[in-house]
C-alpha cells in the first residue's frame, strides 16, 4: 500500500512560498510489531507548525527537510499488530500531512465516547480546545466576572477561548478583522472589536468602549498592536496568557515590541508564556469538563475545510492571511 | 520654627529642568493633637519620584505643584504631641524633600535598634532593600543555584537584589555601565556586564559569555536593550520580576518594546511588574532576616551622598544620568 504525503524541501524566510511543500509517495513497509496503519479522514493545520520550519530548534523540534511533515490527523485503523488499538478504531495521532500514516501504536489515542464529530478532537476538544482552557484556567487564573480581552478571537484556539470565558460569566471583548468574524463574536455573546485600518492607539480606545471597566485577563494569540491596545487598558493585577505571536512568525526581521510594556509594573500585572504540551496531564480533566457540553451543543464551534491532501499546504498558507474562521481542517476523500 | 522645602513648579516633559523645582520656606504651625516636629538628617531620592511628576495617576498619586514635595526620609523627632513618638527617637517617614517635617504620628516609624547607621533604613533595610528582596524572593521565586541577572545592577535596588541572590547561592550576572560600577560588582563576585557602546545583540552574547547555561530569573530595572538581549538568554520557565524600565521614565515619546518578547512563549517565562507597597506586610519578615546580616557586615551597600537640602534636584536629577553608585542620599547639616 502507498502513502502519499508532504515533505519540506527547504526552511523558508518569511511566509512560506507554494512550491516549498512537495507531495510525495512512498511503498508503505509491513507493519512491525505493535504498529498500525491509519487512513486519514481528518487533518489540522496550525499556526504553530510555522516554528517547525524554521531550522532552529525552538519549543518544537524542526521539520526535516524531505521527510514526512507531521501534523495532527484523526484517522480509521486498517492494519494492526498491537493488541489495544484495533481495525476499525478511530483515532488522533501526530501522522499528519498525508493520506496513510503508519506509525507505532503507541503514539494513537483511540477516540473516547462522545457524541460529537470525530474532527473536534483535532479543534475543540484537541490542541486548540486544550490549549484555550489551559490559558484561560492555568495560565491567566481566569475567574467569574472577570473582563476577558482575546486577540485572533474568532480563531482556532480563540474562538474557544471567548465562548469557554463566556460559560464561565466573564465579560468578554474579542479582537478579530473581516466583517463575518466580527458578526460571528457578537451571534455568540461577545463583543467584537476589530483591528483593522487601526493603530494601537485607535484600537486601545476601542477596546476601552467595549470594556469601559478595563481587562483583567488577555488571552494573546497576536502581538503587534493588540498587544500595546491591551497593555494601556489593564486593571491592576491583570494576567496576560501568551498563548502565540502569529504576528511575528513570518516576519523576516524583528519588528518591534510595544512601547508600553511598562504598564505591567504600572499595573502589577503579569504575562506569561505557555506551551499546552506541557500541560498535557491535565488533557482527561479538560475532556471530561469540556467533551459533555460540547456534545450537549452548548459551544458554536467553527470550522473552514479544504478538501483533498492536495490543499493541505494552501490551507497551512491560509492561516496567516485570516483565511480561516475557528479550525481549519483538511478533508480527505475516502 | 520655619521648614525650607522644595516643590513642584511645572509637571515636566522628558527630563525635568532643574528650574522646575522651586525652594520654599514656611513658618510652620504649632503641633495638632498626636503630631510630631521632626529634623531630617537623610533624604531620600528615587526614579519612581518622576512618575510622581507626570501629573497623570499611574500607581502613585501626582505631586501636587506649589505643594511641599515627598519622599523617605529619617530623622530626629524634635516635638512630639503623640505618647508613642516620643523627642529624640530616631524615624523614618515621607516627609522628605525639607529639613523639618511636621507630620501625624502614624505616618512616622522609629527605626528599630539594630547596629546599622540610620540612613541604612532608607536603603538596603527600606524601600529598595525591601524592592530588591520582593522582587526576587516573591516575584521572580529565586531559588539556590539559579542563574540570575540583574540590570541596573549597582543602583540601589540592584545592588541589593545581586547581593541577596549570590547569598542565596545564585550564579550572578550584572549589567551596568561605568567601569567603577562593573569593578565593584567584581568585587562582591558578581559576573559584571557593560551595556555601554553595545546593540542588544552584542548585549546579549556578553551576557551568554558570562552566563553560559542561561538566565533563571532576570530582575529588571531598566528595559530597552537590556531587557530585548535577557530575553534572548531565558531558560525554560524564566522568571522575569520587573521592577521599573528607568529607560522609559524620561521619554518625551514612546520607545519602541523588545522585538523578541515571543521568546515569553518558546520559554514558557512568566514576566510580572510588581510595585513593593503592595507587599510592604512583608516588611517586619525583611527586617527580621537581612538587618543581622546588615548589622554583621554581610553585604557591601554603597551610598552616593550630597550635601545640603540645596542639592536635592540635583541629586535626583543625577538618578536617570547613572550619577549614583547605590543609593542616592542628600545629607542634610545640623
């Protein structure tokens, strides 16, 4: 059986070009001892995969070039050689980036019994899920009536965040750009406030209307001017969550921070930054917290789907160019 | 009796011109119920002073112009209508700024009986000792064998804060700028830094020389590239206690931040401002554990001292041009 998948063929200077991503194909091997063999229904792509492609060793480690990419994926097993994970079984694993993934059984988790969609484990109840509630809960000690700022807030990972602050009845402000996400923070409780056309000055008084008492908690997925807004309108002892700086991650030389970082000695504030990997033992906690309400139809999860392993590298391309509202995931036929 | 005492004639825009600061003198009135007259013998200055000058509220309340001006001083009480402040105790209090203060018994503290000189209780065991010992012990969670840097690091909060962590058994790494500075940071056996002449990149490999195995715990007083080239050095889970960005104080527009301040989440570093009012409950915990330490000769402060009530502009004015080795003191006669 073939595996068809996509290799990096060198580390790219600001955002990616096409023609970096080349799909291959590969004669799959015989299944070793406690191996399985996957078909892949469902692929993710995110931000974070940008800094696996940089070379450098970061909080993850590089993609190596000509060898298969790696991203999240929620597949059947076809083939089996271990005793746990079973032909038939759906599954999350790490065999992204391709059609068929053959990998140790070890490294799959068999989906659990909830009555939602098997590609909400790769958004809602998966990384972006995990690493919202993690933000939100661990890192920026999010109570009740707290006043809630999340940049990219119609995002993957902020689209969650805004709506789990809102379960919790916090007053909630999400900043985002195109007219629909706007529309789509307000359908959901939230109140939108856009960046666009704006300087962190404009934004910062904007934010201030929609939050006349100031922010307590800011969930960052942005950098850039969200970042020097949300700085000038923090109440004491606010907590800023780093979640991600998608801003920077394709920028070819450092831009500059905000000029108002002071304001977290002005403000005893605190701003911390986070990887949800290291927060993983508390996954079976948020599943159980999170997977019931999920299924109850409590969250409007979004998602943007590209159909066809083809359209992978594209719909990567998309997330830095707002082309996404809440997950975006690949489809794959069959 | 009369008291000569300076006040504020303009809320000034970058650096304050001395003809900002006007000398006065006032016939003061006889004692009211619990109120003590007292003669200064040390005044105090301190960087937070000039946000004091902005006319803005930030965590301190403006000084208001044409009134007397404040700050920390010690002192002898010369009258006393009060049955626990009694003449010739010895306090500490914020009637700075002026030779004589007459002020409510409750805002003054007689100086506990350790064996230290008495202006010692406006530096290492007053506010910037207590700055120093909050910022590590309770902000930046400073623990035995961690790599700590410090910058502003022969000021008199930094001074203290290299001292009490090589105490602790911290590697120890100071960034300043005169060479008598770095000699003296040398000399109590901390890895000087100069950030004299240097862009933050240069900054940062100096830094990465003397501190091969990174930084723990970065206690920041100055911003600007300081902070851009400690950021480059964290460790996983760095903790960043900022104390003040002196660098900012005196901009007439705002500086740009650190470019790199995404390195907060490839480090997963928390980075929390801090005001040390806020802990002053800790204060009577401070004493109890470095005034022995102060009184047995087990930390080298450094004092730069003026002469005469006349040169209290000056003196301060001499913080934000590196004219002071620890801590700045006016001295006054009688």
């Amino acid at each position: 059986m073939q595996s068809r998948y996509f290799t990096l063929t060198d580390y790219p200077t600001g955002l990616p070009r096409r023609e970096l991503f080349a799909l291959e194909t590969q004669e799959l091997p015989e299944l070793g001892p406690n191996e399985v063999r996957i078909r892949n229904h469902w692929l993710s792509v995110d931000p974070y995969m940008r800094g696996r492609m940089s070379g450098i060793r970061t909080y993850v480690t590089p993609f190596e070039l000509g060898k298969p990419m790696e991203g999240g994926a929620i597949g059947e097993v076809i083939e089996s050689t271990d005793a746990k994970v079973k032909v038939g079984d759906r599954v999350s694993h790490m065999g992204g980036w391709r059609d068929i993934a053959q990998l140790p059984a070890q490294g799959v988790t068999v989906l659990p019994d909830h009555d939602v969609p098997e590609q909400a484990y790769l958004g809602i109840l998966g990384m972006p899920g995990m690493t919202a509630w993690t933000g939100l809960n661990r890192i920026a000690e999010c109570k009740p009536g707290d006043n809630v700022l999340v940049s990219a807030a119609s995002g993957a990972v902020g689209s969650l965040a805004v709506q789990l602050a809102k379960a919790k009845g916090c007053h909630v402000i999400g900043i985002a750009g195109a007219a629909h996400k706007l529309a789509w923070l307000e359908s959901v409780g939230v109140e939108p406030v856009t960046y666009k056309d704006r300087t962190a000055g404009e934004l910062s008084d904007a934010i201030q209307l929609a939050s006349p008492e100031g922010i307590d908690v800011y969930f960052e997925n942005v950098g850039g001017i969200c970042l020097e807004a949300a700085l000038s309108q923090l109440n004491e002892g606010a907590r800023i969550a780093v979640c991600g700086m998608i801003d920077s991650y394709n920028a070819e030389k450092p831009a500059p921070g905000p000029s108002n970082l002071s304001q977290l000695v002005v403000r005893k504030a605190k701003m911390q930054g986070f990887i949800v990997a290291d927060h993983w033992s508390n996954y079976g906690y948020f599943l159980n917290e999170v997977a019931p309400q999920v299924a109850a139809g409590k969250f409007d999860y979004q998602e943007t789907v590209k159909e066809g392993l083809e359209s992978t590298p594209e719909a990567f391309l998309a997330l830095f160019e707002g082309g996404n509202t809440g997950k975006m995931l690949v489809k794959l036929e069959g």
